[in-house]
C-alpha cells in the first residue's frame, strides 16, 4: 500500500494503469468500450483479492505494530485513507479469506466474483457451525456467479434459515432492536427524515408508500424520489383524516396553520403562516391548505388576548366533496388519473377572494396539480358547458404538461 499524495502510483501497476488512462476513447467503438468496461471489472476483483492478500500477510506479519499503528485496521484508516467501517471490514474480510473462505478467494482472484459477493459469504458464514462453513460456501458462491450482491444476501438468509435458524430468529431480533426513526427541522426550516426498519416494519411501509408514488399522469415530470416523498405525505394525510389516530391534546391529530386575516386577504407588509410542527411558510401555502380544510376563526385583542374563538367550519362539506368526486372523478388536469382520495377540493374562484362554496366553483385536483395551481401560476376556468381550461403561466407557455391549455 501507499499513502495517497495526489501523485498517480508508480511501478509495475501505475504504468500499466498510466497507459490506460492515456488511450483515447473518442473513436473506440461502443462495442469495444463495452468489453473494456466488462474486462476492466474482473481487473478490479482480481486487484482487490490480491489486495486482500497482501494485506493479510502484513496482518499477520506485524506490519501495523512495527508501523506504530494500534491494529491493521487503524494502520488502513491512516495510510490508504479509508472509512473506519471500510477498513475494519477489509481485515475482516481479508482474514476469512485465508483462513476459512479458499474457494472464494480463488474465485475473486480469477475476476468470478466481486469482492461484494465475497462480504456477503463472509458474513453469512461468520457465526455458522464449522462443520456448515464449508458446504454454506460453495452453495453461495455457486450463487454468486448468477446473482448480484443484493440477491445473494437474500439467498444468504435462506441458507442459514435451513442451516442454523436459531441464528436467523436471533438476526431478526437484532434488526428490530436497531429500528430507529428521526425527524428533525433543518436549520434551513425543512424536516429531515432519518431512520432504519427491520425487514417487516419497512416491508409494511413500502407496502402503503408506493400504492401512493405512481406517476400523477403521463407528463408527471417528478423524481421518483420525490413521488415517494409526497406518498409518505400523502399516507399521512390520509391517517389524519380517516380518524383512527389517538387523541391529541383532547382533538384528532390535525395539522394547524395559522395566518392572519389580512395576510390571506393580500395585504402587503404580512407575517408568513406558520405550522406547529415546522418553520413559517408562505402565505400561499395557507391558501393552499384552505381550499379543503376546516377553518376556525380566533379573533385577538392585541398580540396575545384571545376574545373569541369562533366554531370551525369544514370549507367543503362532506357530502360536497362526495358531490364532487361523483362529478369529477378525480383531478381534472387532462392526462392525470388520480382518484378522488388523492385529491383537494380547489376553488376556482378563492373563498378568500369572495368566490363561492358550491360545485360550480370547486373542482378536484391531485396535491401535485393543487401546488402547481396555488404556487406555480397555473389558472382554471369553467366554462358555460361545465368545461375546465388551464392556463399555465407565461413562463411556460405551450409547454403546459397537462390539461387543455387556454
């Protein structure tokens, strides 16, 4: 090994790997670039199983403590700049190979498997009878040359489920025990999600989530990513309002946003809205958010006396919004085929801005289409025939990826 200085390698290796990097690719066909690609993976696996080599001889040797390093895998960490995770499981690694796993070296030497591959029998094998050690490998390296490290971790768990299931139980056991979940404000007012699941719980999850991240229609131009987002919204949403949460602080759970009067009305010079659990939002979020909601009226006198607090109203009734489903069918953007459960209750004209609560001023539309009416400059309008037209913004003109564009 070397201590990385930002010099390419030299000897043997660096120049051969010097010639390399100093062909030109622009005129090699892609068939050949393809093989290259292909022959340069087997290059790498049989690189890392003589890394693994070398490196277990110096393990054994004393290299670290003639170095002055507490053990192989700090030595590692210092000198070739590594994860401590990653270092510490190359030693591992690297020991299993020479003592228990001569098959799988041999085949990571031949450029067979990855080294991936190899972790994962190292791992599904580490705590296996001695006498299943042997039998374990070669069922899962024969895997190995079929399958991606991802798949053979599953087979992985089927071997020792047949092999030693006291051991699979007591895995699962860890896995719940290392569930964890955080949510927590970002300095930049977003909520950052972090967690980890054993295999049921995040089974389950992914199980309710991606029912709900189907693409919004054909032109739905959002990242899976943030379809799964808005799904993981949308399935809280849907728990709020189906009723089965626990009470909290006397009420159902709701998500409360409070703005002033004259901030919704479109005064200039208004405090932003502001949510219990987050940081303030803008004032069109609230506008948003009251097209279908139920709204309460707190009259104040001064910054903190509280006169009156008025009953709360549901914007859309009940049997509105069943009015309304029955109507519509869904979001009304032409090209989305979003059911009436995924969808709001949109006023064409504000009830804000004085416009009515009644079905020929509401219209359905998906929370993807909601956002992009109330914060994208998107417009409606209902003709005399019950017809909906969008108009986009000017910004985007004839670009308009869903309805029927004015």
């Amino acid at each position: 090994m070397f201590e990385y200085d930002g010099r390419p390698p030299v000897g043997r290796l660096g120049g051969a790997l010097d010639q390399l990097a100093g062909e030109e690719l622009a005129g090699l066909p892609v068939a050949a670039l393809g093989e290259d690609v292909l022959a340069l993976g087997i290059a790498r696996n049989r690189l890392e199983a003589e890394f693994a080599r070398r490196l277990v001889a110096f393990d054994r040797g004393g290299g670290a403590a003639a170095a002055g390093a507490a053990s192989t895998a700090a030595w590692l960490r210092h000198r070739a700049r590594l994860a401590p995770g990653a270092a510490a499981a190359w030693v591992r690694t690297a020991r299993r190979l020479a003592d228990d796993l001569t098959a799988s070296a041999a085949a990571l030497a031949a450029g067979a498997v990855s080294v991936r591959h190899v972790e994962v029998i190292a791992a599904a094998t580490a705590d296996l009878p001695a006498e299943a050690v042997a039998g374990g490998e070669a069922i899962l390296l024969g895997a190995a040359r079929e399958l991606d490290p991802q798949r053979l971790r599953h087979a992985a768990v089927h071997l020792r489920n047949v092999v030693a299931p006291e051991r699979v139980r007591a895995d699962a056991a860890a896995a719940h025990a290392a569930r964890y979940l955080t949510l927590a404000e970002t300095f930049g007012g977003t909520v950052a999600l972090q967690g980890q699941l054993d295999p049921e719980a995040g089974a389950t999850v992914l199980a309710a989530v991606l029912p709900l991240a189907s693409p919004a229609g054909p032109a739905d131009d959002r990242t899976p990513a943030q379809r799964r987002a808005d799904a993981l919204v949308e399935l809280a949403r849907r728990s709020l309002d189906g009723g089965g949460l626990p009470e909290s602080g006397g009420e159902r759970p709701h998500l409360n946003v409070t703005v002033d009067l004259s901030a919704l009305l479109g005064a200039p010079g208004t405090r932003a809205a502001e949510l219990d659990w987050a940081a303030p939002v803008p004032v069109e979020v609230a506008r948003r958010l009251g097209c279908d909601a139920a709204v309460a009226r707190i009259v104040f006198a001064g910054p903190s006396d509280v006169l009156d607090v008025g009953r709360r109203s549901r914007v859309v009734s009940p049997g509105l919004r069943r009015a309304l489903a029955a109507r519509d069918r869904g979001c009304v953007f032409v090209g989305c085929d979003r059911a009436p459960a995924h969808c709001d209750g949109h006023h064409i004209t504000s009830w804000l801005d004085g416009g009515p609560t009644d079905l020929d001023n509401l219209v359905l539309l998906c929370r993807v289409h909601h956002r992009l009416v109330h914060d994208g400059g998107w417009r409606l309008r209902r003709d005399d025939d019950g017809v909906v037209t969008v108009t986009p913004p000017a910004s985007v003109g004839a670009r308009a990826p869903n309805g029927q564009v004015a």
